[in-house]
C-alpha cells in the first residue's frame, strides 16, 4: 500500500514552490524510486481554491479531517494568504504533526506561519530571511536561523521561495524517497543544468 503526503492547498499558494517534490512523489520515474507514495491535496474546506498562477484546485480532504497517523508528510507552499493569519490553522495542524512524530515541510510564506505558532524557537531553520522572520509576532528563534535555501531539523523541512529544488531535495531525503546516490545526482541535475549529472542519475539507478 502507498502511504499518503498531504499538501496544504489554499487560495493565493505559489505554484513553483512544490512542483518538484510533488510531482516525483505522486508518479516517480520507475527507474528511481518505487513509488511507495501518493500526493493529496487539503483545504481548509471542500471549495476550490486558485493559485498565484491561476490553477484552480479542489482538495482531496479538509484539516479537520486530517490525522498525522494517516500521513507520511505535511507540505505546506507559500501563500500570500499567511501574511493574514488566515492559514493559521495550518500551522497549528504543522504542531500536531511534529508532535506525532512526522514531518513537515514548508517553504516560503509557510514558514512565517509556523514562526507565529511557535514552531521555529527551537529548530534550525531558513526561510525567506531573517529580515521577514523577526516582524512576525510570537517568533522567537532569530538565533536558529540558517542561511541556506533548505534545511531540516528533526523533521521540520523550512526553505525559502527561490528554493524549490532544495526543498525537493530535502523532502525526499526525508521521505527516503531516493538512494543517496540517486538523490545527488538528481540533485546535481537540475541544480545546475549539467546534462553530465544526466548520465550519473541513470547510472546510479540501474
């Protein structure tokens, strides 16, 4: 049986933030990894919802609903919504989650949301800035702030916007999506471009 990563869907979240952890999730290549996951997307409520770019999604499920013993992971995408406190209900469920022992990713505006839960005081951490971070009420771990586009600490994946294919790269390691030699290959792909990590990704999955 696959097991289940939720993603957090909501009005306003931005598109470019998940697409590469997503998509290798919900329908890997058979050559990489063996497809033990599935992606299901989860709203505040059942009502469609539009992203920055204009995609309209219905979720699969709603937070009330959702129990982190039924989940592999909690993925959370930046939103323009975070800035109001009205996805706050997502970061309290990010709580939940990390309290049962299984993980969360968030990226971007996420991670202002699970600064003002709390959630980032005693992790290392990243996110956009620290600039951004410390105007956010209730956040008080400036000092575990790590200036790189992705980090983990004890099962809370954080990256900022222009991170992406590190926050990929952090959830399936998390996930043990990928061998370690087939993570860093795919890493090195589309981190750089190289068409060379091309031959190493094939050759370190075969």
């Amino acid at each position: 049986m696959k097991s289940t990563v939720h993603l957090g869907v909501y009005d306003t979240l931005a598109d470019w933030e998940f697409g590469f952890a997503t998509a290798a999730i919900n329908t890997p290549d058979w050559q990489l990894s063996p497809g033990r996951h599935e992606i299901r997307t989860v709203g505040l409520t059942f009502d469609t919802v539009t992203s920055a770019g204009g995609l309209r999604i219905t979720p699969d499920t709603v937070l009330a609903d959702l129990d982190p013993a039924d989940s592999a992971m909690l993925i959370l995408p930046g939103a323009g919504l975070w800035a109001s406190g009205a996805l706050a209900p997502f970061a309290a469920a990010a709580r939940g989650f990390l309290s049962s022992g299984v993980p969360v990713a968030a990226i971007c505006g996420a991670t202002t949301g699970l600064a003002a839960e709390g959630l980032l005081d005693d992790r290392d951490h990243t996110g956009n800035a620290v600039e951004e971070l410390v105007h956010v009420p209730g956040y008080g771990g400036a000092d575990r702030f790590r200036a790189v586009r992705a980090h983990t600490d004890r099962g809370l994946i954080t990256a900022g916007a222009a991170g992406a294919v590190e926050f990929a790269r952090e959830i399936f390691a998390e996930l043990d999506l990928y061998s370690p030699e087939v993570l860093q290959a795919w890493y090195g792909l589309f981190s750089t471009g190289d068409p060379a990590w091309f031959g190493k990704l094939m050759a370190a999955a075969s």
